[in-house]
C-alpha cells in the first residue's frame, strides 16, 4: 500500500486521539455495557443497544487511526534546511493578484486539510500549483470559481 504523506503534528494529533480512544473511551463503554447487561432483558434495554453501537463506532475509529498511521509517511518540516522553496509541510504567504488579498496556507496530508485554518491538502489544486515554486514566482492556478493568479511571496519551514 501507498504511503501517504502526513506532518509531524498530524501524526501527533491522530495518536492523541488514538490514546484517549484506548484508555478513556472504550473502557467507560465496556463499563457501561457491564451495568446494562445488569438490567435484564437485553431485546429491550436501550442503554445497552446503545453502548453496543458506540462500542462499534469506537472499535472501528480505532482501526481507522491505526490504519492511517502505519500508512503514513510522517515528515517533520522543521528538520528540512530553509529554502524559498514550496514543499510539502511548508507554510507559504502567496498574494492574490486579482485582488491585492494576502493568504497563507499549509500544506499538509489529506487528514488534515482544514480550510477554515488555512490548511490545505498536497492533493488540492492550490497546493499542487504551489509545490516546487519559490519565493517571487508567479502561479496560476485552476480553481471552480475561475483562473487565479498568485504571487508567492514567503516560504516557511514551521512544524
């Protein structure tokens, strides 16, 4: 299987979620599935249908996270030398030449793109009109909304 790019930060953030899943989480359920069984009649006992199906949903948000950390290729940006290079993990301020408008984005694995942060996929169009160009190159990129025209002005290797 492919390996998938993902920041040091995204693998940090995906096993914080696998630790509390594991020690926090599947044991209140197993409790909780414990005291309804206590109940009697398991055909009607909403408590314990209930703590069986999050069970499911938390076993399986398990195996998601396993799944996607053995396949992760984890790549820690701050031990890469600076350049003006855009990189995956690098964090790049690009100028919007249509509009005069100055953004700045991330680019990181597919897990945890989040736009509202500025966080984008190394798979979107932005980021794949980004990598490889420096500092004062000019990239047009293909987007729904229409052609745009970015200036990048700033590279940054920032975990």
């Amino acid at each position: 299987m492919q390996q998938t790019p993902m920041t040091t930060a995204g693998a940090a953030k995906l096993e914080a979620e696998l630790k509390q899943l594991r020690s926090i989480e599947r044991p209140r359920i197993i409790q909780a599935i414990a005291e309804a069984r206590e109940l009697g009649d398991l055909k009607e006992n909403a408590e314990y249908h209930a703590a069986r199906e999050e069970q499911g949903f938390v076993e399986g948000r398990i195996k998601e996270i396993e799944a996607k950390l053995s396949h992760a290729h984890i790549i820690d940006i701050s031990r890469i030398p600076p350049a003006e290079k855009v990189i995956f993990g690098a964090t790049t301020q690009v100028l919007d030449v249509d509009t005069d408008e100055e953004i700045t984005y991330k680019i990181v694995g597919d897990d945890e793109a989040d736009i509202k942060l500025n966080m984008i996929s190394i798979h979107s169009p932005i980021a794949r009109a980004l990598v490889g160009k420096s500092v004062g190159d000019e990239v047009r990129i293909e987007t729904p909304g229409g052609v745009r025209l970015f200036e990048i002005m700033q590279v940054a290797y920032v975990a």
